[in-house]
C-alpha cells in the first residue's frame, strides 16, 4: 500500500527566502507525481507534474525534483512571497493504472513580511 | 476555458439523510475522480470513473456511490449519512494518465 510523508508539517519563513519542501512515497513503482496547492477552505491548484522519467520540472520560481529509487521528490521555491502561504500537497499515481491519487498530509507554508 | 465546476459549494444535512454532490469536467476531459478530504488531512480516493464506466474505488462502505454521464459529468451520492462523512468533496478530471485538475469543491456538513 502506498503511503505518502510530507516533511515538514508547517514551515514559517520570512519573506524573500528560499525554501524546501519535502515528500516521501514508499512504492516506488509510480507513474507520476504532482504538487498541488491549497488556500484554506478551496480546492487544490494543480502547480507542477512530474512523468515518472523525467528528474526535474520547473515552472517560474518553483521547481520540483523526483528520485523515484530513493522514493523522494522535493518542491523548491525561491525568493518566497506571502500570497505563496498556503498548503503545499504532493501527490502520487500508482504504476498499475487508473488516476488514484494518494496524498500526502500537506506542509501548511506562512511567509512573513 | 472554464475549469472544472462543482455544486453545490455548500450543504448541510442531517444524520440519515442523503446527498447527491455534482460535478462538470474541464472540457474535453473524459476521466473524473471523487476524494473525500476531512480537516487537517490529504484528499482520500474515492472513485474514479472514465468514459462512463468506473475505473476504481478506493476503501469507502457501499453508502458512498457514483456515476458519470454521456457528457461525462459526475454525480456522487452518499446515502445514511454519518456525522464521519463531514468533509470537502472534491472533483478532478483529466485526459487519461495525465496531470489532474481540482474543482472548488462542495463542504459537506452532517448535524
């Protein structure tokens, strides 16, 4: 069964710096992996995908790296912002089809300014 | 192009009751997935449905039912509600195998 850890659970940083968040998954055998977003109360925004062969993708200040043997995938974002405080989600779909997505708990994100 | 739209955005029910939750895929999406998020926690599976056939059911009790239409919108239903199913129900579509968009979703609360 798999399971899916986001570390940490919350995170406060100042504005403007750079930070890491974490996901573990313990089947590695995924076909692929998304990051989403969550504002209190709303439904999930849909930030990067990531293809099972694929390492990195990146979209304007965010990047997300996957290490599928090691069962890792970390979201960077840089020079952070306070409309970026939120509920960072990450999310896994199983290699032996169909679209179940398994989530993690979330990391809640507050940017101070 | 729109996103994908759910209704209603809130209902409040009773014990016992039951509730139809409704939701429209992006356009040209064939796949639609339900998840059951409770506060504090990530989104649970619930069902997939793709091209009007069900694809998958994650591990809810037989109370919990789905079907999608020609148009390939999707209704959820929830019979004999208990105070347990208060939760955020969310819908996702997507062209198969690729990524998943959200809708708003529908707070359900069971007094």
């Amino acid at each position: 069964k798999q399971e899916v850890t986001q570390i940490p659970a919350a995170l406060s940083v100042p504005e403007g710096e750079n930070l890491v968040l974490n996901c573990s998954f313990t089947d590695s055998a995924i076909y692929n992996l998304q990051w989403f977003r969550q504002d209190p109360g709303k439904g999930l925004t849909s930030l990067l995908l990531i293809q099972s062969s694929q390492r990195e993708q990146t979209s304007g200040r965010l990047n997300a790296s996957l290490d599928k043997s090691s069962g890792r995938s970390t979201l960077y974002i840089a020079a952070s912002q306070p409309g970026d405080s939120a509920t960072y989600l990450c999310a896994v779909r199983g290699g032996s089809g169909g679209n179940k997505l398994v989530f993690g708990a979330g990391t809640i994100l507050r940017v101070k300014s | 192009d729109a996103g994908v739209t759910q209704s209603p955005t809130h209902l409040i029910k009773t014990r016992g009751q039951q509730v139809t939750l409704r939701c429209s895929p992006i356009s040209g999406h064939k796949s639609v997935s339900w998840y059951q998020q409770v506060l504090g926690q990530g989104p649970q599976f619930i069902f997939q449905y793709y091209e009007k056939e069900e694809r998958g059911r994650g591990n809810f009790p037989d109370r919990f039912s789905a079907r999608q239409f020609p148009n390939y919108s999707s209704e959820l239903n929830v019979n004999a509600l208990l105070l347990g199913d208060s939760a955020l129900y969310l819908c996702a579509s997507s062209l198969e195998g690729n990524e998943q968009f959200f809708g708003p979703g529908t707070r359900l609360t069971v007094l």
